[in-house]
C-alpha cells in the first residue's frame, strides 16, 4: 500500500537530513515524501530538495495549516505524518500500514521515544506514549486515510492539540490503532521539556489546592492552564501576552481587594500568577528582556502576596 509522508519545517537544517535518510531507507521505499515548508532561512529547503518528491514553500502558515496543506497535495490513499526532527526506523512505515489492510482502520499510531534520552524527556514521551495508547495518536507518528480526513473536515483551527482533536474526530469513522512496535525517535528540546515539567507541577498545586481547600494553590493551577488552554486557540492573536493581561488581572484584584472575601482575593490572585508563570516560562524565559521584566512581577508578587 503506496503512502504519502508529510513533514513540516522551519529553520530545521541540524535534523532534517537524517529525518529524510531514514525516510528513504524504509522497508517500503515507494513513499512519497512531502516537506512543507514555512520560510526557512537556513539551508532546510536545499536540503529537503535532495530527498523529497514535493517541497513547498508556505511562509507564514501555522502549523496546522501546514500539515493541512501537505495532506491536500499528497497522491497516496494513505497519509503518514512526522516532525522534522524525527528519525524511524526502517520497519516504521511498515508496520503503520499493514494495519490499513483492515478496511474499519482509519488511523494508526506508535511511541515516541527521545533522542537524547533524560528524567524529564523520558517521561515526557512516555507521556505522549500512553496518551497514544489510549487513542489520542501524536502527529510526529500517525497515519490516516487521506480521503476520511478530508471528509471529517481536516485539522482543526488549533495551535496545539490538533492531532489529539483529529485521532477523536476519525475514531468516529472507525478504528484508531495503537501499534507499540511502530515507534519514531524524536529531539525534546528543553523549552519542551521545560514546558512539560511545570504542566506537572501545576496540575500537582491544583490538585493540592482542590484537595486541601486552598484557594492561592487551586487558583495557580487554574490560571496555569486557562494560558495554555488560551494559546491552543489558532484564533487568539499572537500580539496578546498573557503576561499583560496577568498584570492587568492582578492590578483590579488589588484595586477591588476591600469588595472581595479573602479566600475570592487569594484565587483570583493564584489565577492571575498561574497565567503569569505559563508566560514566563512558556515564552518570556527564551527573550533576555521579558525574562527580567516578568521574572521581576513574579518575584515581587510572590513575595507580597507571601507576607500578607
């Protein structure tokens, strides 16, 4: 069964190479390789161009609409979806497809495993892992068959999170398969591993704060990940910090402490730090300027609202 790789790419010349060599090397060689490019200025086109059938150049697509792009133009009944940064074994395609022998299978996944493996981005993949075990496939390992991922209306208007969407979305057309043996191995960078230690440990202070009724950890965690849910939605402009509107949200709380109970106050004032801290360490802790500005209200606030 003939298929169609679609591989997204911006700036990704350290690893793109090796991503397409162990393309190329498969036990199914027939595949057809697609990159859709995002405006790389590094040397990721001319790179791409040696190994893929189709490069195309889509400067200022996000990310979905990339990958939406990818599946439109791909020729094959069946789409394989990976990250530049990915390298599979010769088997991998193999084993994705015998699947699709089946004609109830719509979509088939496997595991993640890290390049450089680590405590945090083990469990990281082994996270990701055990979501795609329970049917939520990751896009850096997953097919589907082109023509029911078009009818379902393709990638969904999200930041992130649209292949988990999509995997739900195509388990209503039939089977979504999870093949433990169809494993890719990724790069985890720090921001990721950075970003995936502290949705730990919000969800740690927001189960504490539910459990022992504390309204600073609960309100914390919930304002952690309302920012995370915020930047999900492709329809929120990329020019809206979170940090300002945090700072703004902790200005009126203060201005309207004397009409709120203690315990409104101290949630309201955990909401906004939580959004503040995805911020800061989502985003502001890789720019210089804004690690110092919001770093600086993140100390000053804790502090206040520790002496109080």
């Amino acid at each position: 069964m003939r298929a169609t790789v679609v591989i997204p790419a911006l700036n990704e010349e350290e690893f793109i190479e090796a991503c397409l060599r162990s393309l190329r090397a498969q036990t199914m060689p027939s595949a057809e390789i697609i990159v859709v490019d995002n405006g790389s200025t590094d040397r990721t086109v001319e790179i791409a161009r040696k190994y893929a059938d189709k490069v195309l150049i889509l400067p200022g697509l996000s990310l979905w609409e990339m990958k939406q792009r990818g599946v439109e133009a791909a020729q094959s009944p069946i789409v394989v979806t990976t990250d530049a940064d990915t390298v599979a074994p010769p088997d991998w395609l193999e084993k994705l497809l015998r699947h699709f022998s089946d004609p109830n299978v719509v979509a088939v996944g496997g595991p993640v495993r890290a390049l450089e493996p680590s405590t945090v981005s083990d469990l990281y993949t082994k996270g990701l892992s055990a979501i795609a075990q329970a049917g939520l496939l990751y896009d850096a390992n997953m097919a589907f068959r082109r023509d029911v991922m078009l009818r379902s209306g393709g990638y969904a208007r999200l930041k992130r999170g649209w292949d988990w969407e999509l995997s739900a979305r195509l388990s209503r057309y039939g089977r979504v398969v999870y093949d433990p043996e169809a494993y890719v191995i990724t790069d985890v960078p720090f921001s990721r591993q950075l970003e995936f230690a502290n949705i730990a440990w919000n969800a740690g202070l927001l189960s504490i704060g539910i459990a022992t009724n504390n309204p600073m950890s609960t309100g914390v965690g919930t304002g952690y990940f309302l920012a995370t849910l915020g930047t999900a939605i492709d329809q929120v402009p990329d020019d809206i910090h979170h940090s300002q509107l945090a700072v703004a949200g902790l200005a009126l709380t203060t201005v309207f402490r004397g009409a709120l109970s203690e315990k409104t106050y101290r949630f309201l004032m955990g909401v906004c730090m939580g959004v503040l801290g995805h911020h800061f360490f989502t985003e502001d802790i890789l720019d210089p300027v804004w690690i110092r500005i919001t770093g600086s209200l993140f100390l000053g606030v804790t502090l206040l609202l520790a002496s109080t």
